[in-house]
DNA sequence: CCGGTCACCTGAGTGC
DNA sequence: TGCACTCAGGTGACCG
C-alpha cells in the first residue's frame, strides 16, 4: 500500500511523536516478522530512547541512542497505529513498542508481507550500502534523472517501479506522474527525448510533493499514525480512472497489465511512441 | 539485461 | 446469504 508519500508521512508523525521516548520493551507476536530475528531486536532494543526517523526509499529508519536501529518495510498493508495502554487493540497487530510514558505504538499489517529488521551500527552501514535501493527523488534532479533513465533500454513503467533505479515510487504514482507527462507506460526508456524525461522528473516531483502535503493517498488500507487516512486519492487523474473520460482529451481511460501491475492510461494522451 | 510468472497473505468486491 | 473467484498500493525468487 505505502508508497513514498505514505512513508514519509508516516515517518514525519513518528519522528514527532516517539523521538525522545524510552523503550520500556517491544512484544513481537510474529516470529517472521524480524528477519534478523525478534529476540535479538527485543533484547536491543530495550531501555533505548528513540533518536530520529527517517526515511530509505519505502523504507521507516528508526535510530536508537544506543546505536541500534530499526529498519521497517510496510510492504503493501503494513500500519503503525499510535495508541494509549489498555486501549482495544484492532485485528492483526503483530509488534506493539511499550514506552516508558505509558504510550504504545502498534505495528498492524493484515497480509503480514511487511517485515523488521534490527540492527547495529556496522549491520546498517552494511545495508546501506548493500540493500538495492536506488537514489530518492528528492536527491536527483532532473538532468541527472534524464541521464540514468534515457540509458535503459527497458521500457518506462518498470523502470520507475524499479527501486535499484530510483526508489519510492509505486504502482500509483509511476502512472499518474507517467500521464501527467504523456508518456505511454510500455514506451522504452531510451526511446523518450531529454525534455521529456526532465518534464517527467519534474512532474514526480510535483505529485509526490503535492501527496505528502495531503498525507498520502488513502485507496484501500494506508492510514498514518493517528488512524486517518490521506486525501490525495482525491487528486488522481489516471489511477483508477479505467472506463471514464480522460479529463484531458476526453478518450476512454484504459486499464491493462504491464510488468504484472495494474496499469491506467489515457490512449489519447498517452499515444505509444517507438520513434527516437 | 529483460520480461513473465508465481509466491508471500488476508479481505473486499463481484457475479451467480 | 453463501460460495467461488479475482484482485490489491510491494518485492523477491525462479525461469526462459
């Protein structure tokens, strides 16, 4: 579900409301969820405050004082709800953080694809380093963007879906920042001129800056820390459009399948290009 | 390198 | 109401 706008929404609430706050301990009821291993993570993770949040692509940081980190992938249901002890506690909670202030924080995912991993100091520098996860958004800009994209041969869709290329967005956002820039989702990548791939860079930018602003977009089951979802859903032109009215030309949005995902497009807008 | 398929899970929606 | 079936925002393994 989370894509980069959720994330960071996501990790903005935390950073405001756990940073400070002393781990009492952390229950996990889901073996698999730790990849690195639950009681290790437990036993490291006691007594430690929270130091900062931050973000890795679709990745939740959580740095602790004594050097040991938490690494969080939400995958595609993965939720942290922010709560008070002895609160009902929903449906498919697999990790709950106990503070020393008497808060919780809930680590909820129905589909249970999300996963942890805890680590130290030198175990993060090694994923930093190692983990296939491109550069952000935010960090290229778009001259740069142009260069690494127009070298692929592979056509445009996948590529941006591709966190090794450039890592956050997902399956919503390739296709309203692919229809904000008229480019066909099959188009190969090297076959798009530079301008085109600039103004594309600039419209990712544009609609990811306008999702966060909206706290994400709330489809199905992402909401942020305090159980409400975002409003951008109600910004996209292209996602979910299938069978109406292109705003634009006024075709028929069309749905198909490309690299296995859900794809939208104007056939209007979005004319396939094979030509240099 | 590139693309296709399946697998990981549960729930929501659809059609009969 | 119930049942069978398809699909979902993310990735990773495996195969040609």
């Amino acid at each position: 579900m989370p894509e980069l706008p959720e994330v960071e929404t996501i990790v903005r609430d935390l950073r405001e409301i756990i940073v400070g706050l002393r781990v009492e301990k952390v229950d996990i009821k889901l073996d698999k969820l730790v990849r690195t291993g639950p009681r290790k993570l437990t036993s490291s993770l006691k007594g430690e405050t929270v130091q900062d949040v931050n973000r890795r692509g679709k990745h939740i940081v959580i740095q602790f004082s004594g050097g040991n980190c938490l690494i969080v992938h939400l995958k595609m249901t993965g939720q942290f709800l922010w709560g008070a002890r002895n609160d009902d506690e929903p449906d498919h909670v697999h990790a709950v953080f106990y503070f020393m202030n008497k808060s919780v924080l809930l680590y909820r995912d129905i589909r249970k694809f999300g996963y942890f991993l805890g680590f130290n100091d030198a175990e993060y520098l090694d994923w930093r380093r190692n983990a296939a996860i491109g550069p952000d958004p935010f960090e290229l800009n778009a001259v740069v963007f142009s260069k690494i994209l127009g070298a692929r041969k592979g056509r445009i869709k996948p590529l941006l879906l591709n966190q090794a290329v450039m890592s956050g967005l997902g399956n919503i956002y390739v296709d309203e920042a692919l229809f904000a820039s008229k480019i066909h989702p099959l188009t190969p990548a090297n076959r798009i001129p530079e301008a085109r791939l600039k103004t594309l860079y600039e419209h990712i930018i544009d609609i990811l800056e306008e999702a966060i602003e909206l706290r994400g977009s709330t489809t199905a089951n992402y909401v942020g820390l305090r159980g409400v979802g975002g409003s951008f859903q109600n910004r996209h032109k292209i996602y979910g459009k299938d069978g109406t009215r292109c705003r634009i030309c006024g075709e028929t949005v069309e749905r198909s399948v490309v690299g296995g995902r859900g794809t939208h497009f104007c056939p209007g807008c979005q004319a396939l290009c094979t030509e240099t």
